[in-house]
C-alpha cells in the first residue's frame, strides 16, 4: 500500500462491546441488500486479503445496525461481486 494513503478506519463494538477498527473498502448494494466491505486493521493474525461483509439495516428505532453475513453462499456470492467491482475500478484506472 502506497505510504501517503490514508485509511478509511471505522470501530464498531463486537458482540461482547468491545471495539473493533476495520478499514472500510466500500459499500456496495447486491439483491436488494447493502453491505460494508471491511478489512480488519488490528488482527496480525487475518490475512492481508481478508475481507468482511456486514449486512445494513435498521433498527426499530430507524438507528443504523450491521449483522454480520452468516451464510456462506451469500458470502461467497458478495466476495465474488466485490472482486468483479474492484476490477472494474482498476480497469477505469488505467
């Protein structure tokens, strides 16, 4: 990664309340469903590809909530969009 770019860091508080820093990569729509596209900052365990998609929705107060993406199909299918859209940008890149 290039030494000037910045990171588009977010924290969100996993199940037990603690905070978690991820890098957001995008917000990308799929079926009708709007997902962040996350990359885990602080894990020196996580591979350096590793992504994470967080499905967007509402509360019953209108507050925005992110629930993780439990099935492995739909993660599958959002990882292969995510690659299809980041070679799209590259291509507009060039």
């Amino acid at each position: 990664m290039d030494e000037n770019t910045e990171l588009d860091v977010i924290e969100l508080l996993d199940e037990e309340g603690r905070p978690v820093r991820f890098e957001h990569l995008m917000t990308m729509s799929y079926n009708d469903g709007h997902y962040l596209v996350l990359h885990p900052v602080d894990d020196p365990e996580v591979d350096e590809g590793a992504v994470v998609f967080l499905e967007m929705g509402k509360d019953e107060n209108g507050e925005d909530v992110f629930q993780n993406v439990e099935s492995e199909i739909l993660a599958d299918e959002l990882f292969q969009e995510f690659l299809t859209l980041v070679d799209s940008m590259e291509d507009e890149e060039e």
